[in-house]
C-alpha cells in the first residue's frame, strides 16, 4: 500500500450481503463450475486508466486479495445464518489496460470468482472518486 492511502476494503464482509446467498446458491448446485470474471466499463467515453492509478488499484486489489476472515467475522456470519461455507480465498487475478480502459479477469470457481465483483467494483470507485 502506498503511503498516501489506507485500505479501502478492511474486511472481507465489507460487501453486500447478497454475495453471501448467493455463494450459498452456487455451492449447492454449481459447486465445481470454472467461469471467469471480468470488468467491462460500459462508459467507454471516459478513460478510467487515465484517472486512476493502476499502481494504487493493484495495490489494493493485492491487499483485499490478502485479507481473511477473523474469529469474530466467522462468528457474525454464523449468527447471522451464513453457516454455509463462508471461508474463501479470492482468486489471482489478471489487471491490464487495453484500448485506455483497464481490463481485470479472474478464472476460477463460480464461488470464489463472484466474490471479486463488489470489492473490484468498491475500490475503483473509491479511487475514481
């Protein structure tokens, strides 16, 4: 992380709940099914590459990719009824710029690749902004 800035994702329950039913509705009936993500910025007027910095998104990109749950997150979930396989890790990723937009895919399990959409989403705004 640059000295400039702190994380903007903390927590890997920093995300909207739904990811989380939705999870629970991928492990029950596609628990083993590869896809791949990818971010499409559909607003190709303005050139996000040129008002973010692509160190910066990296870098927290790289940071929420390290985070894991706490003891009390796990807890929190499991009181909230989230007792379903709610441990995950989020996949490597691929971050590249073509035709002045970033491109950003990640190919793994329809489970873990999901989870990146609202944090992607979370940090290049927070940085857009």
């Amino acid at each position: 992380m640059s000295t400039n800035s702190d994380p903007i994702i903390t927590s890997l329950i920093d995300t909207d709940f739904y990811k989380f039913t939705m999870r629970k509705f991928i492990q029950r009936y596609y628990p083993d099914e590869i896809v791949k993500f990818s971010f499409v910025n559909r607003t190709s007027r303005v050139s996000l590459p040129e008002l973010v910095d692509e160190k910066e998104l990296r870098e927290q990109l790289g940071h929420v990719q390290s985070l894991s749950l706490t003891d009390e997150e796990r807890t929190f979930l499991w009181n909230m009824g989230y007792s379903f396989g709610y441990e995950f890790e989020l996949p490597d990723f691929d971050l590249g710029v073509k035709n002045n937009q970033f491109v950003f895919e990640t190919e793994a399990t329809w489970c873990d690749s999901s989870m990146w959409e609202t944090f992607f989403l979370s940090i290049l705004n927070e940085l857009y902004s």
